[in-house]
C-alpha cells in the first residue's frame, strides 16, 4: 500500500500571490491592448500550473495553448498560422508552455511584437521558460516574473491542502525540509509515502530527497555528455560546503584536473554547460535543484572522488578555512557508519571557527552527528546543528535536526538547548501560547547546569506573554523566582552566542539579565527602577558589536521611549546580523527600526525598512515576525490615501495575529484601520472600531500598545459627538503621559484636552500641545495638532490666525507623506479663500497641486502614455491601486480621458516648473 491514496490535487496555488498578480496584470491589459509576459522558473516550481491558472482566468476572449509536444507547431510558419487562425474581433490570450524549446525562428516571433501575430491587435502572450538554464536572447528583454523555490510556510500549507491536514508534524518537517520549496519535489516526496508513514505511525525509510525523486523532478535538465559531467559534479561538490550559491572556479578546475589528469589546462569543457553559469570568476548552477540532482545521482564512489579531489586543492590553497576541507573529507570517506576521529574534528572545527557563516557550522556539526557513534554526543551535535541553523534563517532545516537530537540518551542541558532553539522558532513562526510553554520547559532544564541559558529561554518566554498580550503571565516569566531568575548569570547559551566575539559572553548574559529586570519594573509601573538597568542595555549596545547586544538595546530604547537610540541600535544590529549571514535576526533588526520610525512620525523610513523586513521574515519563514511588519505597514500606509493598501495589509497581518495569538498585532493592525477611516473623514467609524482598543473591558488591546491608541479615539469621539466616552480612557492616558516613557504623549494629551475644553481653554491648551511638539518632534503629530488647531479658529471666525496654521499643518503632512491628511488641510485652506499648494508650490492653479503624491506620480505616468499595468510594475504595486487612484485624480482634476489627463499635465507643468516633487527620480 502506498502513499498516493492520501495524496490530492492541491485545491489552490500557494505562495505565488505577486506572481499570479503580475500575470493578472497582463489579463487585465488586454481588452485594450496586447502584451508580452514570461514565466521562468527552475523544474517543478509550477510554471505550467501558472499558465493553466491564467488560462482559467481569462474571460475576455479565446484561449489558444501551444507547447513543444506533437501536434503543436514547431517552425515560426507553424505558430503565426495557428495564431490566425483564432478569427474574431475579441481579445485573445496564446499560452506557450517551455517556449525555449521552440525553434528560433519561432522564438523570435514570440518575442516580436504583438500585434504581428494577429491584425486586429489585442493578442497576450504568456510565455514558459525555463529557469534552470540561461535565458535565451529572444527572450532576455521580455518583461518576466520568476517563480522562486515557496517559502517553509507556504510549502507547509500546500502539504496539508495535498494531504487533508493528516501529516504528522514531525513528517511533515521532514518533508518541506527535503522540497527546498520546490512544489513536484513535494509530491514526490509525499507519493513515496504510506499512509501509516505519513501520520507517523512508522518511521519513514530513506533519505528524504533521494536520487530517484530529484531525477524525477529534474527530467533531462541535469543530463549532460561525459566530457562535460566531471565538472557539473565537482561544481556541485563545492557547493555544498559553500554555503552559497557559486563557488571559486580556479579550485572547482584543480580540482577537475586532479579527477582527470589528463584534461587541458582551463575550462575542461566548450561552452558551459548550460547547467552553469560563470560571473565574476565563481561557478554556479542556475537551480539549485539540478545541483542537488547532479550530485545525488552521480555514482558513489565518483561523488567521493569529487569531494577528495576538493579537499585536496583547498589544502594547498591560501584563505580555505578548516571546516570546508573537513566537510570534503567526510563526504569522502567511504561507508555510511561512524568516523570517530572525524567527526570529532569536524565539531571541534565548527566550535572554534566562530566567524564562519551560520549555515556552514549547521552542516559541520550535523556532519558531525551522523559521524559519531555516543548517542549523547549525537544529540547534542545534532542540537548545534539547529541552533546554527535557526540563526541562519533556516527553521525549517532546524526542526528535522532537533527531531534526530531526541534519538538520543541526552543529558537535561542538551534537552534544554533543543527546546530553547524550538521555542524561538515557535515564537517567530508558530502559536505564540505554545511558544512560551516550550521555552519555560527549556528554562526548567537549563536552570541547574546552564543559568545563563535558562536566563534567555526565560527572557525569551517573557516576549511570547508580551506578544500574546498577557500581561500577568508575562510578569511571572519576568520574577525572580522564575527558572533562570537566581544570581547573575555567566554564561551565554550556544544559541545566542556572537561568533564575533566568542569571549564576550558575560557581556551578553548581564544585558539579558538588566533587561528582565528592567522590563518587569516597567510592567510594574516602576518607571525609577526600570531605568537604570535598562539604561544600562541601551548603553552596551553603544560599545557591543553582537547583533543580540545590539537587538537588547534596541528593545530597551524603544521601552524608554528613546527612538533616537532605538534607531541607531536597530541600525547596528542590522549591519551586524548582515555581516554574520543571520537571516533570522534581520527581520527582527528591521522589525525594531521600523518601529522606532513608527515612534518618532517619520512614515516613509518606517515603511521602507518594514517593506525590507516583511521580505526578509517571509525569505526566513517568519510569519509572526512577517505579521509585525504587514501592521506596520498598515499604520504607514492610514496616513496616505491608500485605503486599499491598508486593507491588504490588515487582513494578511489579522490572518496570522488570528491564528498564532498576536495580539500586538492585532492592536496595531485594528489601530491602523481606525486611523485610516479617521484620515478619510469617517469618525463614527474610526470611534467604533478605536472604543473597542481603548475602552476598558475584556477586548481591549495589547496592554503595552492600546494607550498608543488614546489620541485617534478622543478626537474621533469628540467629532462623533461622543465626548463622555473619553473621560475615563484619559485620566489613563494622563498617568501614561506622566510615566515618561512616550515622548509624544505630552503633547497628545494637551491636544486631546484642547478638544474637549470649553472655548475660552481651548486656543491656550492647543498652543501648549504645539510647544510640546517642538520639544519632542515628529512632522505628524505636530501637523495634526496644527490642523485641529487651525480649524477651531477658522470655524470662530479667525481666518489670518487659522491660515497660517493649516498650511504649517499642510506643510508637515507633505514633508511625511500624509496625502490623506494634507488633503484634509488643503480642504480648510479653499474653505478660507487661501492657496491650497503648500509651501513653494506657487498659487493653487487648480491643477496638480489638488493630488496627493502618489496621484501625482500616477497621472505624470499616465500623462506619459504608460498603460494602467507598466504603472503598477513601475511603482511596484497591484493594477487595482493605481485604478483606483486614477479614478481619483480624474475626479480631483474634472477630466474625463487620459487625453485631458496628458493635457492638462502638460499645462500645469509649463506654468509650474518647479513643482516636481511627484517626478520620477
């Protein structure tokens, strides 16, 4: 009985959103116009799937599918005549599948324009190419979108859509970690299982990704003739112990030369084979697929040759590290059972090579493991295999290694060290409950042996409560007595030591204890006492150099409210996770920088380096981490007048907060969504949505987060006519501002009083907030207090005072990117008779000083002749938003073509030079 009866057809595409978005760009562009569009990606990744995808979708006109198979044209004459021979008027779609088998005749018509396939124009041509070669030059300039290998997550949910959800998860991380995220290795890899197999009830047989199924996947894309298969195979050896995608070319051809003496001096082949390419002196496969299949299937002793013949060159090369050559020599030694000695080297090289990159020590020490015979040792190889593993942004490689860790008899601080590294990756990629259960565990069994690692797990349970929004258990994590709470720690745990400076771990171990203390005191209400000890992690982070010092400072400035120290210790921690290839401590860095940008007003540096963020934690399969960044991106974008664009972040960051406990997120993402509506003129809304953060009762929001939240409430209350509700939330608000830990929160509160004040308080109470302002800075704040301000004395009759007042509010939101906000100020300065342009923007002519900057770029765009779609690819968002933007400048502008458009653009610019701060760069 096999595997395949418990194997379906996926009932939908996973992880391919921007991809399907891109191709449903070209679907949407066709009822006016034709277009090109090619889909490259290496074997399996679900090129063909795209093309059926799009072919199901277009509704607009005919389909014709063509691919290199019998019965479908071959020759260039062949193509055009199929293509004309789909008669009608109504717009068509041609889908060419694996279009590089093509001839080149016919290749270069496909790359043609389109309108020469068909005279009546219209025609879209969706292209399949393959990835795991170079592209063809028919092809290279064509617009294309890349399918790349699915993220762990996303590989994750498409084995449970194929399987029902019945894989145990133990399987279940075996196999996304044997796919690489390569959809058909998947399903290889489940089809070769049985159903008892699948559920866990007996151990799976085999390697996970063996010869047979990354040839089935592969086809003919990793054959290649025999003079040509020597240096494939070597080149696939030293990629292995690279940890990277290319390696040296000059060692891969010693190394050839020594596997074939008699070969010529260079290149042993001409040309390259098309497996490889060659930039910059370093070789590389085009797929990292065909690699792993070039060296799977090559014969045993061969592969041993090629790792020999490496190791071998290395020696006699200057700047090899030790752990490269010892890899090559393990992978060269003969039979699968143990090689004490060696393994015992390979270990001790990776524990004295700190500054090798994470992923290499990963595979020394798991190398290591299968090389050793105690079982003790074995497991705790095998959990120094993880936790390198999880610091170089590979979960899904780390919990099949901590699921070998537990084959073995080990001793309570090696279970302790495997249940730290699983609960730090539940806690960025997993129920945030769970997470927090399995690092008290792992503090409990690191606490007799191992109390500054117990310290951390602590630590690092402490931020799971915090995240989930507990405040009491996440204070009983903080206490003393918690495990790990005892003495001053003075050790670092091998997780979390900095392979910069191996030396320095009583450094790391003091700053993780200053900030548990610190951070319960601040819990507490202490303000006094949470000071000084995390005063004094922001101070290490001044002199550290480790990315976790630096990532502690960080955390401890923003519980300050020192953004300005926040910035430069996320900025350090960035650099220096960079520089050490920890894929899993960047999105974090970037996650504490965009924060610190959120704190201080400044929207457009928040949102850039949480776009930056969200990639990174997606890359390293971080979805809560991904969460954080998607509400942040939320609260950058309510400023602008994007409200789709807050949607869409919204609903994927509520997604995952929903699913895994987030609740900070879900308090920012909620938070963003109210502030857009009070942005866009809606308060009964935003006072709907904002009463449900803030107000006292069982739904209101994360405790260290909802207070953030107080300002939007009390003045979309106070425009909703709902005064009373605001009494009770400030008096709590007042006692935040006093704590002193927000430096806006001054400044918020005598705005928030000045809308509730009697008339004659009121002006005295908003000059106030603006000197505040001044004090701690902040563009948006201070132009919402200007705005508030401004109208108050326009609606008591005092235009002159009012008009200076909205264009300094007018003048800050443009500065921040507020468009929704400016158009709010622009709106007061026409309702008093008074230029609406902003600062150096000459007089209101009516014309482009009405957009906001993103219309802006649009209708110069457009104004240019550029089609919906090159907008979208252009500006890097969904054809959807630029629709929608565009019908927003035709209304704010009263034209009713792209023709006016362009004219009304050319005009506007003629009178206005020097108004281009919607210009492209």
């Amino acid at each position: 009985m096999t595997g395949e009866r418990t194997v379906r057809a996926a009932v939908r595409i996973h992880g391919r959103s921007a991809q399907q978005g891109a191709v449903r760009g070209l679907l949407d562009e066709l009822p006016d116009r034709g277009g090109h569009l090619v889909v490259t990606g290496e074997p399996g990744l679900g090129r063909t799937t795209l093309l059926q995808w799009a072919a199901r979708a277009f509704r607009s006109g005919p389909v014709l599918r063509l691919g290199p198979g019998p019965g479908t044209p071959a020759t260039a004459g062949r193509l055009l005549g199929a293509v004309r021979a789909v008669t009608g008027t109504a717009p068509l779609l041609v889908c060419v599948d694996d279009a590089h088998l093509w001839d080149a005749r016919a290749r270069a018509v496909l790359a043609g324009a389109t309108e020469r396939l068909r005279p009546a124009g219209r025609t879209g041509l969706l292209l399949s190419v393959a990835g795991h070669r170079a592209v063809d030059p028919e092809f290279a300039r064509l617009p294309a979108v890349r399918l790349d290998p699915l993220s762990p997550p996303s590989a994750a949910d498409l084995l449970d859509d194929l399987t029902d959800g019945a894989v145990a998860p133990a399987v279940r991380d075996r196999i996304v970690a044997g796919a690489e995220g390569n959809p058909a290795l998947l399903h290889a890899l489940l089809r070769r299982l049985s159903p008892a197999e699948l559920r866990g009830h007996l151990p799976p047989s085999g390697a996970p990704a063996d010869a047979a199924a990354l040839a089935e996947v592969a086809g003919d894309a990793w054959t290649s003739d025999d003079g040509a298969r020597d240096l494939l195979l070597t080149v696939a050896a030293a990629v292995r112990a690279s940890d990277g995608p290319d390696t040296d070319a000059a060692l891969v051809l010693d190394a050839v030369r020594r596997l074939r003496p008699a070969s010529r001096p260079g290149l042993p082949t001409e040309p390259l084979p098309a497996q490889l390419a060659l930039a910059g002196g370093r070789l590389r496969f085009h797929s990292e697929l065909v690699r792993r299949t070039v060296h799977a299937v090559a014969a045993p002793e061969r592969r041993r040759d090629a790792h020999r013949a490496l190791a071998d060159a290395m020696e006699e090369t200057d700047g090899c590290g030790p752990l490269p050559v010892l890899l090559h020599r393990s992978w060269s030694a003969a039979g699968p059972g143990p090689v004490v000695p060696l393994a015992d080297r390979l270990a001790a090289a990776a524990d004295g090579t700190a500054t090798a990159p994470y992923g290499l020590r990963a595979t020394a020490y798991a190398r290591a493991a299968e090389l050793t015979a105690d079982a003790a040792t074995r497991a705790a190889r095998y959990t120094a295999a993880a936790e390198q593993a999880l610091l170089a942004g590979r979960p899904e490689r780390a919990r099949p290694l901590l699921a070998a860790a537990r084959d073995g008899a080990a001793p309570a601080a090696v279970r302790g060290r495997a249940e730290l590294v699983r609960g730090l990756t539940e806690l960025r990629d997993g129920p945030v409950g769970d997470a927090h259960q399995t690092l008290l565990l792992a503090a409990s069994l690191l606490a007799p042996g191992a109390p500054a690692a117990a310290e951390t797990a602590a630590l690092a349970a402490a931020d799971a409560a915090w995240a989930a929004g507990d405040l009491r258990t996440c204070l009983d994590a903080l206490a003393p007595e918690a495990p790990g709470g005892e003495g001053v720690a003075q050790e670092s745990p091998p997780v979390h030591r900095d392979p910069a400076a191996p030396h320095a771990a009583p450094t790391l171990a003091a700053v993780v204890r200053e900030h548990r203390i610190g951070m319960r005191a601040l819990l507490q209400g202490r303000l006094d006492r949470a000071s000084a000890p995390l005063g004094q992690v922001v101070e290490r982070g001044r002199t550290g150099d480790g990315p976790e010092r630096l990532l502690r400072s960080a955390a401890a400035a923003l519980l300050l409210g020192d953004v300005d120290a926040a910035r430069r210790g996320g900025a350090r921690a960035l650099a220096a996770a960079r520089q050490l290839g920890s894929d899993t401590l960047v999105p974090q860095a970037l996650e504490y920088l965009a924060y610190a940008e959120l704190r201080a007003g400044r929207h457009p540096q928040a949102r850039a380096h949480a776009e930056e963020g969200l990639r990174a934690a997606l890359r390293a399969g971080q979805r809560n981490t991904a969460a954080h960044h998607r509400a942040v991106l939320a609260l950058a974008a309510s400023i602008e007048e994007q409200p789709d664009v807050v949607a869409r972040h919204v609903a994927a960051a509520l997604a995952t907060a929903r699913r895994h406990g987030l609740a900070q997120v879900t308090t920012l993402a909620e938070w963003a969504t109210a502030r857009a509506d009070l942005g866009r003129g809606r308060p009964h809304d935003a006072a709907d949505r904002l009463g449900l953060l803030v107000l006292p009762g069982p739904g209101r929001g994360h405790f260290a987060v909802w207070r953030l939240a107080v300002p939007c409430f009390v003045e979309a209350a106070v425009l909703a006519g709902r005064h009373e509700e605001t009494r009770e939330v400030l008096a709590d608000f007042a006692d935040w501002a006093a704590f002193g830990a927000d430096p806006q929160a001054a400044a918020q509160l005598a705005r928030c009083h000045a809308l509730l004040a009697p008339p004659d308080r009121a002006d005295a109470l908003y000059r106030r907030a603006l000197t505040r302002h001044d004090e701690a800075g902040g563009d948006f704040e201070r132009a919402r207090t200007a705005l508030l301000h401004g109208k108050w004395l326009r609606r008591r009759r005092r235009p002159r005072e009012a008009r200076g007042l909205l264009g300094t509010a007018l003048a800050g939101f443009d500065r921040c990117g507020a468009g929704v906000w400016a158009a709010q100020a622009r709106g007061e300065l026409r309702a008093l008779g008074a230029p609406s342009g902003g600062p150096n923007r000459g007089p209101d002519t009516g014309t482009l000083t009405r957009l906001t900057p993103q219309q802006l770029r649009i209708a110069r765009y457009v104004a240019e002749g550029a089609t919906n779609r090159e907008v979208a690819l252009t500006l890097a968002v969904s054809t959807r938003t630029v629709d929608y933007h565009l019908r927003k400048v035709f209304a704010a502008l009263g034209v009713r073509s792209r023709l006016e458009l362009a004219r009304l653009v050319e005009q506007a610019e003629q009178a206005e030079p020097v108004e281009k701060t919607g210009a492209r760069p």
